[in-house]
C-alpha cells in the first residue's frame, strides 16, 4: 500500500528514471476490476497523454502524481507502480501502461483497491485528493507539534482509538495502517489504547517519534512490506508486520503478536505496548 514514505521514494525513483521521456504509447483499461477505479472515459487517454513529455512528479499522502505537460496521471493507496527496459517482464493483467520513447514502461496495477487518473492538470477535484493536497506534509514546517496537539486533543477524538485516530478521516493523509504499527510500537502505546487514556507527555512522543519514524522510513527507501519503482523492497526493516509476527521483541524478547482489528491486522508486542483497563 502506497503511504507517506512509499509516496515520496516513488516519486523521488519516478523523477529520475522518467526525466525528458515522452509518451509513444498507452494502454489504459487494460484489466478493470471492481475495486480499482478509474477517472472519466479510458477511451480517452490516449489522446491525453501520447506525445506527452514527462515533467515531474510528487508524492503527497498516499498519492504519487506525475505530470506530463498539461495532463496528469495519478494513482492511490493500493496501486502499485513499475518501471521496466524489459518487455519480457511486462505483467500480463494492468490497469494502466505507458510506453515511453526510449522504449521503456510505467505499469501501473490496483492490488487492492485504489485509483488510477488521467485528467488536464486541475481538473481533478476528488475530496480525498485534493485534502492530501492541502493538508500539512508530515515533513513541513507546518506540521508542527501544535498542530498535532490540535488533531489529538480534540474532544471529538477522545473515544477513538489510536488506530482509528491516526489512520482514518484522513486526519493525516497518507498514515495508514502500515505505517502506524511502528510508530505506535516506538511510542509503547497499543493501536486499541483510547486516546483519552493517553497522557501528554505520551501525546508529545507520539508527534516525535511519528516524524522519525516516517523520516526513517523515506530515507531507507520505503518499508520491507513494500516494492520500489523497480520491484525491489524497501530498505526500512518494519518492526512490527507480517514479517515478525510470531517473533521475540527486539526490546523485551516477548512474542509478537498480531489481532485482526478494523478491518484489518494490527501488531504488537504485549510486554511493550500495554493496554490500559
């Protein structure tokens, strides 16, 4: 799942390996399923985007957007993204193919659930979007610990848990459940803790420790649950996923745990992260 840090290293590995490449050809549409979504008429898109010269791209939330001159091309949360020289591992089923002048492709596929858009620049108004878009970056000076105090001590919030607090309304756009298990983890609060269980001091830690972990995350080249560009796993080894489920805790040597909760799994070690009550 595309989320903060997997935005922006895609983006980063989307701007290197695109720079001045134009669009010879594309295949939108080419396995539609009900889950992935896509904007307008497919039909249309390769009048949009053939001839097309790459401009740039950027990761906000779990969006990355590219721009080709006066279009773009967007895609969210469970899509994934590959570039490839090689034909030969082109996949067989997509949601979306470009072919580029030196004869590469981008590959873009809905594992999950998630959008892929075509559209003139501005004209893309979905809510979800255009709150990624205007929202504070994790990384700016705006997202200070001020305003997070102001998401977190918002009496409307109290009751939720911490999972719910941090990973639904978009309250911060791109924190998802992946991303949050650590962060939590490093925080020693347990995803179903309430929030109004929650001290300020713990409030305070848990802005802290949020930014380093997703700073960790993006300069490691996003998390080993996740692909790059190029297939290749991110180099931020997660501390609680899939992945050391079952395992002793680096800190306490106590097994760690996962429950389904949400809609989803969430991880955790019971020593570490407590549940108060």
């Amino acid at each position: 799942m595309i989320e903060i840090p997997e935005s922006l290293v895609l983006a980063g590995q989307l701007n290197q390996a695109l720079a001045n490449r134009t669009v010879t050809r594309i295949i939108p549409w080419q396995h539609p399923h009900k889950l992935a979504f896509i904007y307008k008429d497919p039909g249309t898109y390769a009048g949009l985007f053939r001839g097309k010269t790459f401009a740039g791209a950027s990761g906000f939330g779990s969006w990355v957007e590219m721009v080709f001159d006066d279009v773009i091309l967007a895609v969210s949360e469970g899509t994934s993204l590959f570039y490839t020289r090689d034909q030969g591992a082109l996949p067989k089923k997509h949601q979306m193919l470009l072919q580029f002048d030196d004869d590469s492709f981008l590959i873009a596929q809905v594992k999950m659930y998630g959008a892929v858009v075509g559209a003139p620049a501005g004209e893309y108004d979905n809510h979800y979007y255009q709150v990624a878009r205007e929202k504070p970056d994790i990384f700016s000076k705006a997202f200070t610990v001020g305003y997070f105090r102001s998401l977190i001590d918002d009496e409307s919030v109290q009751n939720l848990s911490l999972k719910a607090f941090l990973a639904t309304e978009q309250r911060i756009p791109g924190l998802g459940n992946g991303v949050l298990q650590d962060i939590l983890f490093n925080s020693r609060l347990h995803p179903r803790e309430k929030v109004k269980n929650t001290t300020s001091p713990q409030r305070d830690l848990l802005y802290q420790t949020l930014i380093s972990i997703l700073k960790e995350m993006r300069d490691r080249g996003g998390r080993d649950t996740e692909k790059d560009l190029f297939g290749k796993a991110g180099g931020y080894p997660t501390r609680m996923s899939k992945h050391t489920v079952n395992k002793p805790c680096a800190v306490c040597k106590s097994i760690i745990e996962k429950a389904s909760y949400m809609g989803g799994s969430i991880y955790f070690c019971p020593t570490c992260q407590p549940l108060s009550g």
